[in-house]
C-alpha cells in the first residue's frame, strides 16, 4: 500500500493513499456475498440471487458496502504505517473506488503540532502573595451572620433590604400576559425588573398596584427585548431582615465553636486557606503566561473546539444546577463560541507547552502516584479506591487523571526553577 503524508500546516496533515487493486477485489468479492445474502428477487429465494444478477440489479448496494467497509480499514493501516495520531475525523476527497482497480483517496487530519522548546527555565515572574486583612475577616464574618438571618413580618411599607411576596400580572405589549402568585424577592438586590422593584416600596399589604415596565434589550427572550408593557403587583406580605448578634451565643449556634473569638480564628484559618488556593493559582498563571510569551505554538482548531464546547457544557450544568432549562434559553452560538474562542486557544497552548515540559523532562506520572491520588479521591468521597477507580476506568477519567498529575507536575517544575519577585 502507498502512503504519503504532505505537511499542509503547522497542525494539518494530508496522507494521500493507494491501496492495490487485489486489495479492492478481496473487499469487493466480500461484498458481493454480504449483499447476496440478504437480496430478493422474483423467482429467486433470498440469499440464492446468482452472483450476476446481484452485480446488475444491486450495484450500488455493492459499492456502498465497499466504500463502508474498505475506506476506514484502509484509513486505519495507513495511519499505523504512518504513526499519525489525528485529532479529529478525516476530511476524504479525491475517492476513486472501482472493481478490480486501485482504491485511491486522500485524507486530510489534524495533529497535534511538534513543539520546540527555548527557554523554560528560570522563567522570570513577579508575584506577590496577598494577606488576609482584618477587614476581609469582618466581610466574612457578616456573610456568616447574613446566612443565619431571619425574616420576621413586618406592618409598616417595605424598604430597601427588605423581603416582599407579591402577586403579579406582567403583560407584555403584543403578548398574552403572565400570572404568578406568591413570588418572593428582596428589594434591591436587582433579581427583578427596576419598575418593580421602585413600585413595591412604600405599599401596604393588600394593595394592588399598575406600573408601565420596559424589558431589557439583551433580555434572555428575544421576543422581548426592548419591548414595553404593564404590570400589576398586589403586596401579599413584607418581611425584615434581622440579623443575629456576633456573641458567644451566635458562636455556639454554629456547632463549631464556643466563643465569638474562636469563631474569628476559625473564619480567619478558612480566609488564609483560600488565599493560599488563589495565590498558587496566580503564581501558575503566572508562570504560564512568561512561558506563553517565549513560545509561538500553532494550535490545532479540533482542540479549541472541543475546549469551546466543554465550556458551553459547563454553563449548561450551572444553569440546571440553578433550575434553570438551557433549552429553553435563546442561545447565539456563534456569538457565544467567537466570545469563548480567545479563551479557548490560550487554553490549548497551556496544555501543548506544559506536555512539551513535562516530556522534556519525564514528568510522567507512574502508577503509584495514580492509585495514590485515586486513594485520595475514594477518601474524600468516603467510596473504597477500587470503587472509585473502577468507575474512573469505565467512565474514561482515569486517563484523564494521569493527564491531570502529569501537568501538575510540569507546573511544580516551572514554579521550582522559575526566578520570582515580589
């Protein structure tokens, strides 16, 4: 079999590929008697069709279960005779399949680009880590106390800050309206229209209300945007945030601690081990972008679209996690994967430049260091390590765990050997 590879691009590769023709006869003997099988014709029982009447009256039949079968055995022995590893499915063109003939075709694939390393080593980064300060330990400790608030009804008109359960009738221009009964916000936290928001200030419970609104122009419904109209609002009731008082009581309703003190220590430990998280994301990031600088690497579009649409996945989960339907949303694709794209390619030249490093410098996880973060993980999810990497190995994580420790690694080494200033 003839096979030859011309580089297109840095990431682009077209094998061009003969296979001869005893080859293409075998294939075609093969699938004569696949389709004899199964073919019917007057006078004759299936599966006793002669072989003459299936070429005349079952030709493309013939020709497709050659194309079916041949064309991808054939694409597989010249990628191993080849060693090209594609990232994606081939793009065929130039197909000549004929009886008793050569099969001809060529097959144009990306590949991951070949990466030459410069510089890598003592890569030169300013970094500063951040302290947490006293004032963060209050923001903390007042979101701690905004999670045990209570709200208690009220018999005054709402305020700002306040929650409020309204009945309402939104009628868009053009629209049939929308009803909803006992709907709950608090005022000026901007989870509803501003018309709404001002219009429930100062009402009393019972009282209904009729305010002209007007919807956003990037509203998530394109059929409203920018498009005015009514709503009704009836106040059902109105509520107060009261907040608990930072004491030793407060404290010891957490379960965790038995003064307000130990409370302070125990949100300043959470703090620092945050910072701790952000700052080595920072100083990775930081280090990335000093090796990004030095290397210009093709980028393989198959990856940056398989990153895109990990991404757009993701969103989608977040929104179930919210309750929220994502096909039910009017979605701009091509607005969404050209805004994600910049994003997207950086992302693959990180993981490109850090498998270069971690090739260079075999950083190669073996299969200790696996099991002993499969270890960890059946820990944290109280599941036994066999457990957990069985389901590892079925679902397909498991290589991608290598892969995972495999970077980290390469990240420890840049980190190590790097030169860093505050």
């Amino acid at each position: 079999m003839k096979v030859d590879v011309e580089n297109l691009e840095a990431c682009k590769r077209r094998i061009s590929v003969e296979a001869p023709p005893d080859i293409v006869q075998q294939a075609w003997d093969a699938a004569y008697g696949r389709v004899r099988r199964e073919a019917r014709l007057p006078g004759f029982r299936k599966g006793h069709v002669p072989k003459d009447l299936v070429k005349l009256h079952f030709a493309d039949d013939v020709r497709r279960e050659v194309a079916q079968q041949l064309i991808p055995e054939v694409y597989r022995q010249a990628l191993a005779q080849t060693q090209i590893e594609p990232l994606d499915e081939p793009h065929l063109d130039d197909v000549k399949l004929e009886e008793g003939e050569p099969l001809i075709f060529s097959a144009t694939v990306e590949v991951r680009p070949t990466i030459t390393l410069g510089e890598y080593t003592g890569l030169s980064v300013r970094h500063t880590p951040a302290a947490v300060r006293e004032e963060q330990v209050d923001e903390a400790l007042a979101r701690v106390r905004e999670g045990q608030a209570e709200f208690r009804a009220i018999d005054r008109p709402p305020a700002s800050g306040d929650l409020v359960i309204i009945d309402y009738t939104l009628t868009p221009e053009g629209l049939p309206p929308a009803q909803e009964t006992g709907y709950t916000f608090i005022i000026g936290d901007g989870s509803v229209m501003s018309e709404i928001d001002e219009a429930v200030v100062g009402m009393s419970a019972g009282s209904e209300h009729e305010v002209g609104v007007r919807f956003a122009a990037d509203h998530r419904r394109e059929d409203l945007r920018g498009r005015s109209g009514t709503a009704r609002i009836k106040l059902v009731e109105a509520k107060e945030k009261v907040l608990p008082a930072l004491d030793d009581e407060f404290a010891r309703s957490l379960g965790e601690y038995a003064t307000v003190e130990a409370l302070r220590e125990g949100v300043r430990k959470q703090l620092d081990a945050q910072r701790e998280r952000e700052d080595r994301r920072a100083l990775e990031d930081a280090v990335v972008d000093a090796l990004l600088a030095l290397h210009q690497v093709a980028v393989p579009d198959a990856m940056v679209r398989r990153h895109i649409a990990h991404l757009i996945e993701q969103g989608r989960e977040r929104m179930k996690r919210q309750g929220i339907d994502p096909d039910r949303m009017q979605w701009d694709y091509n607005k969404l994967v050209e805004g994600l794209r910049p994003g997207a390619e950086k992302a693959v030249r990180r993981v490109l430049l850090l498998d270069a490093v971690a090739e260079a410098e075999g950083l190669a996880p073996g299969d200790a260091d696996v099991e002993a973060e499969v270890a960890t993980i059946a820990a944290q999810s109280q599941r036994t390590p066999g457990a957990v990497r069985g389901i590892m190995e079925k679902s397909g994580d498991l290589e991608g765990l290598r892969l995972e420790l495999r970077e980290r690694r390469a990240l420890e080494f840049l980190i190590h050997h790097a030169s860093i200033t505050s």
